[in-house]
C-alpha cells in the first residue's frame, strides 16, 4: 500500500505569473507536509497517531521551481516574472522548471513568438541563477519554521502574519473638519481659472488626430427620417408594382397567354427583357 497525496491550491490573489508562484507554494507545501509513521510487522501494519510517534517528511530529491519569461516586439526584449498588465500586452511566454542541480525537469512556450536557439539557452542561464535564489530561501524558511516548533514559539501562517495587517488596504481613520466648508469652497471657486474656450467644431492640429470637446448636434434624427421616406417610397412602389402584377394576371387569363421574361446572358453582365403577351409564343422557354 501507498500513501496519496492530494495538493490543492487556493487563489487569494493574483497579480501575474502565478505558475511561478503556484510551483513555489507547491514544492513548500509538500516539504512541509509530515505523514504518520508507518511500522510493518509481515502482513500487520500499524499507523502511528502524533501523540505516539512524530509525523515523518515526505521523500523529496529536487525541487522543481518554475521561472517564466516574457517577450515583447517578436522576442526583441525580455523581461523575467511579468506582472498581470505586463502578461495583457506580451507577444509570448516561456516557463522553464529547473532544480538547483541545473537539470531542466520542463519548458513550455505559448504565444506568437518565435523563439531562437540563443534566447532559449539564455533563459536557461537565467533560470539556474533564480533557482539557485529560491531555493535557499525555501531551505531557510522550513528551516526557520522547524526551529520555531520545537523552541514554541510562532508558526504556521495565521501566527506569522503581523497583528491588523491581515489585509493590504487597511487604513487608519482620520477626522475631516467639516466646518466652513461652504465658504472655503466659494473661496476656491473664486480663485480659480475661467473656462477655456469652447470650440463649435473640433480643431486638427495635425492629420490623423482629434480633439475631444461639447461636439456638434447630431444627424442621426435627420438621417432616420430620410430612411423612413425612402422606405415609405419603396413600400408604394412595391404595393404599386402588385397591383399591375395582378391586373397583367387577370388579362393574361381571358387571353389564355401569360407573360415570361427571357433572360439574354453573356459573359459578363445579364439582361432580363419583358416581353408582351401577345409577342411571346406559347411554347417559348
């Protein structure tokens, strides 16, 4: 039998490049974890509670960290961990997860960019010396954590975080003088500049800019009653065009002959040619 192991990961905040932090927060957890001892005797095994045997650690050789890249303009500049604004407006991405024995465990590219030999060595020599970094900052911080348990003092997350500071937008309240605010305001209306000019129509200082100001009266009403005469002309047309349809119908049944369009076609445009009852034979198609 084995041990599972299921690592979840909660979101509280992102602000770009979360592989690189979910890999850190992921190798840490599961350094930290303790499982319980385990003792096998043949076919009988005994799982040891806390209170009779210490957990033990889990059986970790490397640590994987993930360090991503982001380039810009095809590759032309690079930058190392890009925040969320930065990731918006990047031409592509790429993470490569290394261990402090400078072995590539993955790479992963996504985006539009084409990546060169020379760009993907240098990011390699970038990610050995960030995960030497990182690295021995985990090292110290289980290490700090171990010594804090067994000397008793503060650990874990909630004991490391300094009292009303739980939040990053705390503020301290501070009192408003509302008196007089009445007169400090016309006071200031007063001395404040007049309005610039406005202009009637919009100035452009040089082609291909504009200027933002009241703007003109709108044409849109204009043009809806144009569209609706225009519409209301077809409509006439159309009941017009039924009308003689219908009465060309009636004669052409006391006639017994019937009207058919002929179309003349070349190659390159079509003329359709309305013949008169009487000029068309009754066998013509």
């Amino acid at each position: 039998q084995v041990w599972q192991i299921r690592l979840d990961m909660h979101l509280l905040n992102h602000d770009g490049n979360i592989t690189d932090a979910a890999s850190i927060a992921g190798i840490v957890a599961l350094c930290h974890f303790r499982r319980p001892d385990v003792s096998v005797l043949g076919e009988e095994v005994t799982v040891y509670t806390p209170e009779e045997r210490d957990p033990v650690p889990l059986s970790i050789h490397h640590m994987p960290i993930c360090v991503s890249f982001a380039f810009f303009h095809q590759g032309t500049y690079l930058l190392v961990d890009p925040t969320e604004r930065e990731e918006r407006v990047m031409d592509g991405l790429l993470v490569i997860a290394m261990n402090k024995h400078q072995e590539i465990c993955t790479i992963q590219s996504s985006g539009v960019v084409m990546l060169l030999q020379e760009q993907i060595l240098r990011c390699s020599k970038i990610t050995a010396v960030k995960v030497a970094e990182i690295t021995e900052l985990i090292q110290k911080a289980l290490e700090n954590d171990q010594k804090a348990r067994k000397e008793g003092g503060k650990f874990g997350f909630a004991e490391s975080i300094p009292n009303q500071r739980i939040t990053a937008f705390k503020m301290d309240s501070a009192a408003v003088d509302t008196n007089d605010v009445q007169e400090q305001a016309g006071e200031i209306i007063a001395k404040a500049d007049p309005p610039a000019e406005v202009f009637a129509t919009p100035v452009l200082h040089t082609p291909g800019t504009a200027q933002i100001g009241e703007g003109l009266e709108s044409s849109w009403g204009d043009l809806e009653e144009s569209e609706k005469e225009e519409e209301e002309e077809g409509e006439s047309e159309a009941a017009a065009f039924e009308c003689e349809k219908v009465e060309t119908e009636d004669t052409s049944t006391l006639r017994e002959t019937k009207s058919e369009a002929i179309v003349l076609s070349d190659s390159e445009e079509e003329e359709v040619v309305i013949l008169e009852p009487q000029q068309v034979p009754r066998k013509t198609r």
